[in-house]
C-alpha cells in the first residue's frame, strides 16, 4: 500500500475557512493518498516544539513554523508544505515525479516584487530576495540540508536565513512550474486550463475587500462544497 504524501498547511486564526478551503480542494482531486495535517503555532509552542518571540512583520501565524515541517515529519520521506491561503485545482500526484531526485527541496523560483504595501487584512507586504519559495516546498526529509532545520534552528535563525533557503545550497534547490504555486494578481493567466494551485497572496475572498480576484469564484465554489459541520 502506498504510504500518504504528507501535507502541512499553514494555519492562521484570521483564516480558518482559507485552511478549510485549501485542505478540502486538495483531498478532493487527489488521486493518491495525502494526510492533510495543520501547522498550528499554538500547538507546537504548547508541545515545546516553536519558541520564538512574537515578529511584529511576520504576516502570518506559520511565518517560520512552516520550517518545522521535516521535524514534523520525523526527517524521513517526502513532505509538502504550503500556505493556508491556496486553491488546489489540480491533482497533487503531479508531485510525485519530483519525489525521486536527490534534491533537498522543490519550489517555483518566483521572481516577486509586490506591487502592494499591504495584504490579506492589512499586514504588511515585505519584499526581500526567493519571495514567495518557501510559500510551497517539496522537502526531501532525509537530505543532510533538510536535517539543519531542528526545532532549534528554526527558533534560532533570521528570516532571511530561513525563507531565501540558505540553510541548502543553490544547485540542491529543485524548481517546480509555476503553475504549482501560481501568484495571483502577478502571474499571467495560462492560455488554456487553469493552474494546479492558486495562491491567493495579497488576500483572498475570505476577506470582504479581495473578493474581486483572479479564481475568486471558483474559491467561492470550493468553499460551498464543504461539509456541513
């Protein structure tokens, strides 16, 4: 039987019904078995696991907790992690090509600078070098590079050490097609279909003043196939 990729999401408490949305689109096309697991800051302070001090910048509750995403899976295997605020259209075994390289970790190498000074619900929009790379990672879990994020790394080191991906070297750097991780509001529609995965990352329909974006409704119809609670 084949073992589940491994899926950490971003939790926010601003976007529960992102997570909700991001979780249930990508289940719902996948055509090979995926565990679906939350980054919840909270919970890993409580288990000891997240330590830093409180970034007044960080706009999200998973700005560095995503980086734990190899400890959390015990540094063994293949491990995707992504933020909250993603619209899968596409079928994540896409994926599973690249899981047989010997790479350290995959990622669309964006070329992104913000056009904006604000995002989501008014936090601020930094622009610094690899933005956005480290808003989807491929991780291969027993890559030597990939042991350097211990819980105490990611604790310790500078957001620039840990989102440019200095803690791997340039040519361990695997890339994926943008369409994997497709900005909205910077990149280009494509000319048929759609992307496998939206990134909503000025803000999404979530939010009262981003209903008027790229593949808004088609997170609107996403968000009414859930489960009822």
């Amino acid at each position: 039987m084949t073992a589940p990729l491994r899926v950490f999401i971003g939790w926010d408490a601003r976007e529960p019904e992102a997570y909700d949305v991001a979780k249930y689109s990508l289940e719902s096309r996948a055509s090979t078995p995926v565990q679906v697991i939350p980054i919840k800051a909270e919970d890993l302070r409580a288990q000891g696991l997240y330590t830093r001090d409180k970034d007044p910048l960080a706009s999200t509750e998973f700005t560095y907790t995503r980086f734990l995403t190899p400890a959390l899976a015990g540094f063994k295997g293949w491990a995707l992690f992504c933020d909250c605020d993603f619209l899968w259209l596409g079928d994540i075994a896409g994926l599973l090509p690249y899981t047989t390289s010997d790479k350290a970790v995959f990622c669309v190498h964006h070329d992104y600078t913000p056009k904006e000074a604000t995002k989501m619900d008014g936090a601020v929009q930094t622009s610094y070098p690899r933005k956005n790379w480290s808003s989807l990672m491929l991780f291969n879990c027993d890559h030597p590079s990939v042991h350097k994020l211990t819980p105490e790394v990611v604790n310790r080191e500078s957001g620039a050490y840990l989102h440019r991906m200095q803690w791997a070297k340039d040519d361990e750097i695997g890339e994926l097609p943008v369409e994997w991780n497709w900005l909205e509001g910077w990149n280009e529609k494509p000319a048929q279909g759609m992307p496998k995965a939206v990134h909503f990352t000025r803000g999404g329909p979530w939010f009262e003043q981003w209903q008027n974006v790229d593949y808004g409704d088609a997170w609107r119809a996403e968000k009414a196939k859930l489960p009822r609670a």
